[in-house]
C-alpha cells in the first residue's frame, strides 16, 4: 500500500518527484499544503495529536523548572540594584 502512495505523487515521465512533503509519524508522501504536516491516515493523527500535547506539557515544564532557577537570581539582582 505504501508504494501505491507513493506513487500517486510521480506524474511525468522525466521520473522528477513534484513538490510535497512527508508526514511525520509514517513518513508517506502528502501534499505540500497539508496542516498540520500529517497524512489523513486516523492513527497517524491520532498520534499527531498526542505528541501535540505531550510537547505542550514538556515546555510548560520547562518554563516552570527554569523559572525556579532564575527567580532567585533576579531578586538578589534586583536587591543589589535597589540597595
């Protein structure tokens, strides 16, 4: 089933592959329009989807574990700076 995909991308017979993309989770050929960069296949947006908000989790905790280290140090700035 892959290269029948695969395949529906390659048009003319000098073999040059037009422009697309590839989607993210099983790396099969998509339009160069699709968004979010995912084919139409339910599991690989479903996966899309998951990664979505597993990435949105790990930068808010990445925000919130930096914050503990830079708070402590802009107050003992701003102390130096006010006094």
């Amino acid at each position: 089933m892959a290269a029948k995909k695969a395949n529906q991308f390659i048009g003319n017979v000098s073999g040059k592959v037009p422009p697309h993309k590839h989607c993210r989770i099983c790396q099969e050929p998509i339009p160069v329009s699709a968004e979010p960069r995912v084919c139409k296949e339910q599991t690989c947006l479903d996966k899309n989807e998951k990664d979505e908000k597993n990435q949105k989790t790990v930068r808010i905790a990445m925000f919130v574990f930096f914050g503990f280290f830079a708070i402590p140090y802009i107050l003992i700035l701003a102390q130096r700076v006010m006094g």
